[in-house]
C-alpha cells in the first residue's frame, strides 16, 4: 500500500507520482535562447487588449504567428499584443500596501462620499 | 516577516481570492504546484501520441480534420500549463528535459495503444470525459493562473468529449463488425479510465493538504463515482455494455456501485511496465532531438536579424 501513497489524480489527466519527483528548477541541458513573450488579446472591437499568457519564440513576428495558433484556435481574438516578458516592469506584490496606499484614504473621490436628498432629480 | 507573509497568504485563500505569481507562498506550496501543472502538461503533450497515431488513417476528410483540430488542441494544452507553471519559477526547457529523462511523469492513461479508429472515439467519450471531471473543479484552484488556464482547457475538452461520443454513434449504426470495435475498445478503456481518478481516498494521504491549499477541490472517490455516475447513462444510449459485472443502481446511495480497480494494474504500468511507456517517452524525445536544428536556426535568424537593424 505505501508504494501507491505517492500517487494523486492532482493533474487534469489523472494519476500521477507525487513521491520523488523533483521540482527544483535547473538549468536545461541543451538552453533554448528563446525569449519569453507575454500575449495580450483584444477579444472583439470595443474590448481591451487583455493578459492571456505566454509563449517562447525566436523573435517578435514569431511570437505574434504563435500567439495566434496557440490562443486564437477559435476566434477568440481580433488583434495581438506580444511583449517580451524581460521588458515589462511591474508593481511589487511585497509593497503592495504601501505603493497603493495613497488613493486608499481618498473617500472623496467617490461620487458616493457626498449627501445629496434623494428629491433631487437626475444626480 | 514570514509569520506576516503567511498569514497573508493564509487569509488570501480563506478568502477564496486567488494566489498570484509574485505572491509569498509558502515553498511546499510552489513545488506542489509546479510538480501538478508540469505533470499536467506532460500529460497533454504525450496524450497528442495514442490519437496521432491514427491521423494518417482516418476513415474520412471529415474525421481526418476533426482529430487533427484535436490533437492540436492537446498540443494547446500542454503550452497553457507550461506557462503557467513558468510563473512559478519553473524553466520550460527544463521541464521538457525532466520529461524525458523520466523524472517527471505523465498520466498512466496514456501508455495504453490504441488497436482502432474506434479508441479515437473511446478516448474522446471516456478518457476526456474522466479528464474532465477531474478539470473542472480545477477552474477554481487557488492558484491563478493555473485556474486561467483551467478555464480555456475546460472549453475546448468539451468538443474533444462531444466528437468522440458522435463518432461511437455512428459506428455503433454502422456493421455488427464497427459495433464490436466500439465494444472492444470500450472495454479495454473502462478500467483505465477509472484509474485516472487515481488511489482510493484512505490511500491518498497528499488529498488533506492539497484540499485545505484550495489545489484540489474534491477527493478521488468523489471523482471517480460522479464519472461513473455520468458514464452509465451514455453506454445505455449507445448501446455498449461496461466491463464490469457489478456495476449496478444502488437506490440506497443515489449512486452506481462499482467493483474493485486493479491498483497492481495501475502500479505497474506507472512503474513503466504499460503496453507503451518506452515508445511515448522515446518518440517525444526524437521529436525534440530532431527539433534541435530548428530551434537553433530560427535562433541564428533572430539574432542576424536584430544585428541588421542595430
């Protein structure tokens, strides 16, 4: 019995190990020098590009050919962004409050901080 | 510090919020998660072989185009998981590797061969049809971009179920011969196919851990009755009969009773034992071998052109 322990249907396609099988990441014996490239999708006209992901390839146009074969295999998109990944610069979750900090005693900039009497038409 | 940042994280997940890549996270968390969406997608990529292997042999234009779309999707698949697990820190390059070298591992499923054109429809109503009672649950795991990636698969395993149960129906209106080729498969699927959900729960010491991380959303036994319970129905309509002689309507429970799995099966075939663990793990390995000049030339190509332009 204690051999099947390690085992849990934890991924999609069922049953796999859980005991020994290692997760620290390493580098790869044979490195690809292909880029990580972040995939933006505008879903229809009148939408926002939006984060769905990412993909390796060797250059920009390569990225945007396999952005579109890899998350517009039904239409889901009218326009692509793709971004190296290494050139995006985001917020840090560790300072998060404080970075956030100062919109976050600004009640007034709420249309709801203000009384008005309920008599009062079209406010 | 850590006592903040896990509680933090504590009160993320009591909060059912989602935990995000850049979040603290506790390290057993990041390696579980890394170890489920990299063997999740090592699934999807070697569960493109049993089908592929029928592309070339497609009885029409019309199935040819429907199992190509599919295994494209599988490929999808895997590409989705892949990132998200790159989110944690993983290298995709290196899960490949890990792949291959047999320290990571796939589901046990797909190790069996596929004999005819019938388990490409077999695959799609029972070895999907498992996946996705598996899946769905997993649109809401904690962590979020494997959720994401959930949600897009979870869409597309819906056409895969739909195209395989169309296809048994109609070879089951078809010969007493296409009528005997959907039963064989669906025997020789059946018990896979329930092995998918893996070890019974007083078996699954991990379940406790991964359902208190929010990673997991229901237990094994759970899984595998709902499978059951949707599956019976379906072999009615189409007229096959499930391999099991104490498969039978408990009114009691509300559920079907079913008999033992053969877990020595199961063992085994995870240990490398299967019809087909040597061949899948070494046709994935000459196809990335055989990629290698690609990946180099389309590399080479890159950085002349990017010298071009400075």
């Amino acid at each position: 019995m204690t051999e099947r322990d390690g085992f849990t249907a934890e991924g999609g396609h069922g049953a796999v190990p859980t005991a020994g099988v290692p997760t620290e990441p390493a580098p790869a014996a044979v490195r690809s020098d292909w880029d990580l490239y972040e995939v933006f999708l505008r879903g229809k006209r009148g939408l926002n590009h939006v984060h769905v992901g990412s993909l390796h390839a060797a250059d920009p146009q390569m990225a945007l050919h396999h952005a579109r074969d890899l998350y517009t295999r039904r239409n889901e998109g009218v326009s692509i962004w793709v971004v190296r990944a290494a050139d995006i610069t985001a917020s840090s979750p560790d300072e998060k409050d404080p970075f956030f900090e100062p919109s976050g005693d600004k009640v007034y900039r709420h249309p709801t901080f203000y009384e008005i009497p309920d008599d009062v038409p079209h406010m | 510090m850590t006592e903040t940042l896990e509680q933090h994280f504590d009160a993320t997940l009591a909060h059912e919020h989602r935990i995000e890549p850049r979040d603290w996270m506790p390290d057993a968390y990041r390696k579980t998660m890394i170890r489920q969406i990299a063997q999740h997608a090592h699934s999807e990529i070697i569960g493109m072989q049993p089908e592929g292997n029928w592309i070339t042999r497609a009885p029409s234009l019309r199935r040819k185009a429907i199992l190509i779309a599919k295994v494209q999707d599988e490929a999808g698949h895997g590409m989705y998981l892949y990132s998200a697990a790159e989110t944690l820190g993983a290298d995709r390059a290196d899960l490949t590797d890990k792949l291959i070298s047999g320290r990571q591992k796939y589901s046990s499923i797909f190790n069996y061969p596929t004999l005819s054109y019938a388990d490409v429809g077999v695959i799609g109503w029972l070895v999907d049809g498992a996946a996705i009672c598996n899946q769905v649950p997993l649109c809401r795991s904690s962590y979020g971009p494997y959720a994401r990636a959930m949600v897009r698969i979870c869409k597309e395993e819906s056409f895969h179920q739909r195209q395989g149960y169309e296809l048994l129906m109609t070879m089951m209106r078809g010969t007493d011969e296409q009528r005997q080729m959907v039963q064989d498969a669906t025997n020789r699927f059946w018990w896979p196919s329930l092995m998918m959900f893996g070890p019974p729960d007083d078996q699954s010491p991990n379940t406790a851990q991964s359902m208190a991380w929010g990673i997991k959303r229901h237990t094994n036994d759970e899984l595998r009755q709902r499978f059951v319970d949707m599956t019976v129905p379906q072999a009615e309509k189409l007229g096959v009969s499930l391999p099991d002689p104490e498969l039978k309507w408990n009114e009691q429970r509300g559920h079907y009773d079913f008999g033992a799995v053969d877990w020595d099966e199961f063992m085994a075939v995870v240990k490398g034992n299967g019809p087909c663990n040597a061949q899948r793990i070494a046709h994935r390995k000459r196809a990335h071998d055989e990629g290698a000049w690609v990946r180099e030339a389309a590399a080479a190509h890159a950085a002349k052109a990017k010298a071009a332009r400075a």
